[in-house]
C-alpha cells in the first residue's frame, strides 16, 4: 500500500503563488506516475497535472498550462517520493480542494497515465483560496 501525504495549501491574494508538496510513503517501488487533482464541493474531480516516476512526460489542464508546473524529487528515489505542484499567477477560479494521486504499474508492468486515467491512491486534500 502507499500513502500520501499533501502540505502547502492556503489562501493567497489573486496574482500570488503557492506550491504544493505531497510524499508518497510505503510500497512506492511500483508507482506509474503522480498528479494533482481538484474539486471543489458538489462537483467532479479535475485532473490538474500528472507526471511519469522517475522523469516521465508531463500533462496538464488547459487551464492551467503556462501557470502551474509539476516536478518530483528523485534524489532519493529508494526512499519516500516527494511530487510538487509550483502555482504561479493565481485566480480565484482555481480555489479548489486538491488532491495528489499515484498510480500503479500494471502486472507486467506497463505505465501509461494521463489526467483521465485511473488513479490507484489518494491523499485526503489540502484546500487553496485565491480572492
């Protein structure tokens, strides 16, 4: 099993910056790839980033392609896995709950991932508020 664990929310004036952090603990060796998602109350989930382990392609919403960038920290890839959403120039359309995701290899061990593709775990959210 893998947890997750995201840090570096909060609320900031319309322009402003922010970067989410989340860390991936327990059986990571098998991971695909990480993203970011966000919903606000009452209605879906949006895929907002996701990235392939260990160097992999990077997508995006349009909405915020330009703006939000997503890295991981692979210095230390035999230990806990550490993936950052950078938030630049801000809006109040992307107050949002946001999620990090990982997914799994399959069991021969394929990746392939996208912002609609499914997502095997969950973090339990950290809230951004732009005004």
């Amino acid at each position: 099993h893998v947890q997750l664990v995201e840090s570096g929310g909060g609320s900031v004036q319309a322009g402003g910056s922010l970067r989410l952090s989340c860390a991936a603990s327990g059986n990571t060796y098998n991971l695909c790839s990480m993203g970011w998602f966000r919903q606000a109350p009452g209605q879906g989930r949006e895929g907002v980033a996701v990235i392939g382990i260990g160097g992999g392609r990077t997508y995006y919403a349009d909405s915020v392609e330009g703006r939000f960038t997503i890295s991981e920290d692979n210095a230390n890839y035999d230990a806990n896995h550490t993936v950052y959403l950078e938030m630049n120039d801000l809006k109040p359309e992307d107050t949002y709950m946001y999620y990090c995701a990982a997914s799994r290899r399959s069991s021969i061990g394929g990746c392939v991932y996208g912002l609609g593709t499914q997502f095997d775990y969950w973090g339990q959210g950290t809230q951004v508020t732009v005004s």
